[in-house]
C-alpha cells in the first residue's frame, strides 16, 4: 500500500477535529514569533490548517485524508505524504514548521532529519516535553498517559542529535485555549467528560482503561454529583 493513502490515525479520530481543535491566537502569534519573515514554510503534519501563516507562500503536507477534506477554502495547498518520505527537494523551502505532529510520525528521527533536510534557515516545532512537570489529570486520573508520552514523544536529546542544536521556549497554556489538545483544559477539568474533547485528542485513544480514569473524574465533576455532594452536606448540617 502506499504511504499516501495508508490509513492514518487520523483518518478515525480527526472527522470532527475543527469543532474541538481551534488555534489559539496567543498560540499562533508565538509559532509566527518564531518563523520570523522565513518564506516559504512548509507544514509538515499540518492537518486541518491550523496556524498556517496566512502572509507568506506556505505548503501543506498531510497524510490523513479526513483531515485535508477538513481544510477550508482559500488555505494552502497540501500534498499527502509522510513526514518521513518528503517528497521535497533539499532547500527548497526557508522553514519547516510541525505543530503538535511529531508523536505521530512511525520514525521520529526520520522525520525530523527530513524536514531539517528541506528547510534552509530554520525549523519550528510546537511539542510536548514528556519529561515536563505532572500534570494533574495524568496524576490524579490517566497515570497511564505518562508512560504513554515517554514512548512516542522526542525528548531535547532526541531533537538535538537530530536538528543539531536548539533554542527551546517554554509556552505557556492559557486557560481558555481554543486549541483542545490533551493540556488545554487544564482550569476546565468537565471538559475532559465531553466524548468530542478526548476523541479529538489523541492520547485517549492509546489509554487501555479510560472508563476507570473518567469514572473518577465523573465522581469529582460531574454537575449533577457537585449537586449531590453540597446536598449531602447540608443535610449533614441539618441533622
């Protein structure tokens, strides 16, 4: 089968991506900060579109379909084809820029010598650092999800024997992200009970036992159990 038309994990999970998966503008304006005036840019990974610089010339490489059919009008245009398999010249663009894609890709490594190989001048990548601090809801719920994240995210040390050497700045998450990937909802913490939020993200479909993580969650947010809860309370008051 071809690597264009393989079937992709996104080909399942990403049909209703846009509703839950806005960019962020304070999000945008940081990947714009850090592509400075670099054009052409290609998107490696770059799904539905978002935080495509819309004042440059930019090309798309997607391998999901369902997520090119959920591209709008007027974006760039986008080849199907494998971070690992660019079918790019060397140099041929400025910058690469991947946005929360490279935990995706089959061979990391590859992947990022690839988009070093077509880039020029630079190259951008938004990413989770699985080495970052805890995270309440890999903590308290889906402790699962950080051995999960050890396995498919790149560490600095992968980066660096593959880029060479990086500049790395932290980005802060601001707590009304539009963008719902697995950080966003971190002061929303009922969002995560909303089935659309975990199947637009990815992580939920590798956790083997999400109903034992969502059963506590329920119990701890769940409107109708707060409700329960402060009854419960004040009849212990009134008794």
């Amino acid at each position: 089968m071809d690597r264009t038309t393989k079937p992709q994990l996104y080909d399942h999970l990403g049909r209703d991506y846009g509703s839950y998966r806005r960019p962020d503008p304070r999000l945008a304006a940081a990947i714009l900060a850090a592509l400075g005036d670099a054009a052409p840019v290609v998107n490696v990974g770059a799904g539905a579109g978002s935080y495509e610089p819309t004042d440059r010339e930019v090309l798309a490489v997607e391998p999901a379909l369902a997520m090119v059919r959920q591209r709008a009008p007027g974006t760039a245009p986008v080849v199907r084809a494998s971070a690992t398999h660019l079918p790019l010249r060397s140099g041929s663009f400025a910058a690469a820029l991947a946005v929360l894609t490279v935990h995706h890709w089959p061979d990391r490594v590859r992947g990022l010598r690839e988009l070093a190989r077509v880039a020029r001048e630079r190259v951008v990548i938004l990413n989770h650092d699985p080495l970052a601090a805890s995270f309440w809801l890999v903590d308290d719920y889906f402790p699962e999800i950080r051995e999960i994240d050890r396995g498919i995210f790149p560490t600095l040390v992968e980066f660096e024997s593959a880029l060479g050497p990086v500049s790395v700045t932290p980005l802060p998450i601001p707590h009304d992200c539009t963008d719902g990937f697995l950080g966003a909802y971190w002061r929303r913490p009922q969002a995560y009970l909303d089935p659309g939020v975990r199947h637009a993200i990815s992580t939920f479909a590798r956790v083997a036992n999400v109903e034992a993580g969502l059963a506590r969650l329920t119990a701890e947010y769940a409107p109708e159990h707060r409700l329960v809860r402060a009854a419960r309370a004040l009849l212990a008051e009134w008794r």
